[in-house]
C-alpha cells in the first residue's frame, strides 16, 4: 500500500506529510493548504488538505464544522493511488487537528 513520513521542521508551520510507495521511494505529499499558521491561534478555522502523487492531485481532505465532533469531508481523484492510504492521510489531519486543540 505505501507509507506515509512526517516532514521534520517544516511541519510546524504546516502540516506535511511525504507519501512513499511500498519500496520506500517517495511518490508524493499531503499538506495542509491555506492560512495553517492562523489555524494554529485561531483554533475554530477550518483545515484544508490537499495530497499530491507523482505531480498529480490524488485528494483534497476539508474539515467541516460540527459544534460536538470532528469530520472531514474527502475527495477522492481516480487514479494509482491505494484509496485506503489517501483515508489514513485524513485519519492523521484529523488526529493531528484534534491534539493540537487539547
């Protein structure tokens, strides 16, 4: 299926994230699109999510607004990409959005 790489400093202004096939070459990234350093003071911004596989835009991950839970609403481009690694790209925006809100 492939894995996915937290990138070091870069990712605290925002998150990125680099996508690898199963040989461990890199094929991609998820980043997080927009004002993400606002996001960070601003706690009820909504975050965005873009994924990026061999120049090609695999999916787009968008927080929608819920007033008790977390959601994100994922859209899926056809194409190479395991559609079970482009949900475990949201599934980490969405715990890393969550744990910087506690």
């Amino acid at each position: 299926v492939g894995s996915l790489q937290l990138r070091g400093f870069r990712s605290l202004v925002h998150d990125r994230l680099i996508v690898m096939d199963p040989a461990g070459s890199e094929i991609g990234a998820m980043e997080e699109v927009g004002a993400s350093l606002l996001r960070r003071i601003v706690p009820f911004m909504l975050s965005r999510h873009r994924m990026v596989v061999r120049g090609l835009e695999a999916a787009r991950m968008r927080q929608v607004f819920r007033v008790v839970s977390k959601e994100f609403d994922v859209t899926i481009a056809p194409g190479p990409v395991d559609q079970r690694l482009i949900l475990v790209c949201a599934l980490l925006a969405l715990m890393t959005r969550a744990r910087r809100e506690d």
